[in-house]
C-alpha cells in the first residue's frame, strides 16, 4: 500500500531537491554556454549563434528520446535506480563538459546532459506512485515550485560564477548532482513494489511507439495535447524574452535578471503554496481551465505592455497559469494503472521535448516579424492564442 505524501517526508524531499538542482544545473550553465561555444569560432558571430541553435535542438531532441526510454525502464526496474544513475550521470557528464577543450566534446556532453535530464518524468512516475490520487495536485505543485526555484537560482549563480571562470557553473552543477546522488543513494527507497512493474520492451520505450500509445490509452491523448500546447507556450520565455526587453523596455541585463527572479517567485508561490489551496476549493478541472485562462491573459499583457511597470503588473496574472500543471497531472496520472505511470510521465514529456524543438523557432521567426510590423509582443500574442486553444481543448477532453 501507498504511504500519503509529505512534504516532510526524507524520499519526498530528495524528488523535490532532484527536480530542483536538475533545473539549477541547467539553469547554471545558461549564461555561460553561449560565449563558451562562440569562443570555438572567434570572430565569426553568426557561425557562433548558430552553433549555439545547434545545441539548444540536439539537447530537446535527446530529451524527447530518451524520456520514454527513462520511463519504460522505471516501470521495469522501479524508479530508485533510473533517478539514481541520472544523477551520477548528470554530475559525471558536467565534469566532462568542465574539460571539454574541442567543440565535439562539448557537444556530447550536451546529448549526455539531454539524456539524464530526461529523469524529471521519472521524478513524476515516483510522485504518481506515493500520493493518493486526491492529494497530487499539490504533490504536482511543488515540483512545479522546484522548477522555479531552480530557474529563479541558476542563471543568477551561473552569472556570478562564470564572471570568475567560465568553467565554474559546469563545476559546481557536476559537485550538486553527484551530492544528489550521494544523498539519494542512502535516504530514497523504492516506490515501485515488483508485483506492480511492467515488461520492458524497446517497441514500448519507442519515442514514436509511446506517442502512439497516448492514443490507445483513454481519455489520455486529448489531455496530453493540453500539456503539449502549455510547453509549446512556455517556450516563448527561453526563445524571446530577454530579446524583447531590451529592445522594447531598453532593459540591461541586471534588469531583466531581477525581472526573471521575480516571475519565479511568483510562480512559486502560486505551484507550491496556492494550488494545494485552490485546487481543492474549484476542483482539478475546474483549476485546470483558470490557470489557461489566466495564463492566456497574462501573456496579452505581457504583448500589450507598453512599459516595464506594465509588463510587471501582467506578471502576477500569468503567474497564476501555474494552476495548469499540477491539475492536470492530477487528472491525467487517474487514466492510467499503476504499472503504466513511468510510460505516460515519458510520453508526455517526450511531447514537452518536441514543443522545445519547434518552439524557439517558431517564436523567434514571430517576434522579428512583429519587430518589423512594429508588433513588438506578438510573440506573446501568439502564446496567448496557444493557451486559449489549450484551454479549449482542456474544457472538452477533462470531463469525467
């Protein structure tokens, strides 16, 4: 049987500090990476920015094969060792990417980096396992509050850090990670009891295979198309955000720091202290379809924003798009058994990858169109449209 989730309890802790510091040592290395690789092609800044381009898809590509790999081997196997080794392979491969002295290398320990990454659906699958089905909204939102965090501390350390070496945030993610492996390794048990595990198998681990399966599985495919749109919407932040402000706001890059860390704590305090509050009050359903209404909102004031105070009072708005998540994790992780939980967190993020492949595209090419038009946030129109589809799609396919 279960045991219900607690914050408070050693197992549940580690899951949130795994989430937390794979997003801090993704988060490290943002403001590092791109100089590091332009500094292989010194002189040329196209050849640099597009090598950088490069690195951003092979990284969401990985992601998007091996999260239902991960997933597939954890219903096999159980939970404990594909968390463990992912952690031991993140810290290792950042040591590799500390010494990389040639391009290729640095590129592989970017695919490597990819791959462990891909252990966040694992850390889904563990919560899926120990909460009551009534009870992992709020489970949900802390991860949610775990991404934050990490997006909140990274790029700000990764700043300070590189000021002193370049190679230092690749350095310090490699010691965080393979602490959490040191720390994982003696306090997390099992979540998976054998009698309760799947037959693995390459055709089910299949990127393309697992994407096929959301469709046989029911009700699943409609509410996994949701969580696809809400990723493909994020991706507007990472692809124009900083691109925007400066050319808008006229910001530098203190401003926009302090900008991010404040939409971080916002998001925070919505995923890991309201949503175990509201979501009970409305209802999954009901939370799931205002935190898309809301996030839409808040993305057509972030386009409309003709100031930075503008853009700021849009940003508590948006923040509350937080509720999307948790709620339909909740929602969805109730459609599957419990053999199956590895399978789905793998294919639904297998999908989130696939929205980080063609977002930055996507946005980037819609933002300097809007420049051109003097549409300077259509980008954000078009995440705002993005929402408003997701939310839709979300009133038709989470009814009971």
């Amino acid at each position: 049987m279960s045991r219900p989730f607690s914050p408070y309890q050693p197992a549940s802790i580690f899951i949130f500090i795994t989430v937390a510091l794979d997003i801090l040592a993704i988060g490290l290395i943002i403001p590092v990476l791109p100089p590091l690789i332009a500094g292989f092609r010194p002189g040329d800044e196209a050849a640099g920015a597009a090598l950088y381009g490069l690195f951003v898809t092979v990284f969401a590509v990985m992601q998007f094969v091996a999260s239902p790999v991960l997933g597939a081997l954890s219903d096999r196997f159980g939970r404990r060792p594909v968390i463990l080794l992912s952690n031991l392979g993140l810290g290792l491969d950042y040591i590799l990417m500390a010494l990389a002295q040639t391009l290729p290398l640095l590129l592989l320990g970017r695919v490597l980096s990819g791959i462990t990454s891909a252990s966040i659906a694992t850390a889904n699958a563990y919560i899926a396992d120990v909460t009551p089905a009534d009870k992992r909204a709020a489970s949900f939102g802390l991860l949610g509050a775990a991404f934050s965090l990490g997006f909140i501390l990274g790029p700000a350390a990764g700043g300070l850090l590189g000021s002193i070496d370049p190679r230092l945030p690749f350095w310090v993610a490699a010691g965080l990670s393979l602490a959490n492996f040191c720390y994982g390794y003696f306090v997390l048990p099992e979540s998976l009891p054998v009698e309760r595990r799947a037959a693995f198998s390459w055709r089910r681990a299949n990127p393309l295979a697992s994407l096929l399966w959301l469709k046989r599985a029911p009700g699943v495919l409609g509410l996994a198309c949701v969580g696809f749109l809400s990723g493909l919407a994020h991706v507007v932040f990472p692809a124009t955000f900083v691109l925007y402000a400066y050319h808008r706001y006229g910001w530098d890059e203190r401003t926009v720091g302090f900008t991010l860390a404040f939409a971080g704590v916002l998001s925070a305090i919505v995923q890991g202290g309201l949503v175990r509050k509201i979501v009970p009050a409305l209802g999954e359903r009901r939370a799931l379809m205002l935190g898309l209404a809301l996030g839409a909102i808040g993305f057509v004031g972030y386009g409309a924003a003709t100031s930075g105070p503008m853009l700021w009072l849009a940003m508590p708005v948006l923040a509350f798009w937080g509720l999307t998540t948790p709620s339909l994790q909740a929602i969805v992780t109730r459609r599957v058994g419990v053999d199956e939980q590895g399978r789905l967190q793998g294919a639904m993020a297998g999908l989130v990858a696939v929205a980080g492949i063609i977002g930055p595209y996507t946005f980037t090419h819609v933002y300097a169109t809007g420049v051109r038009l003097d549409v300077p946030g259509a980008a954000f129109f078009l995440a705002a449209a993005v929402l408003a589809l997701a939310c839709l799609v979300a009133e038709r396919v989470s009814r009971p």
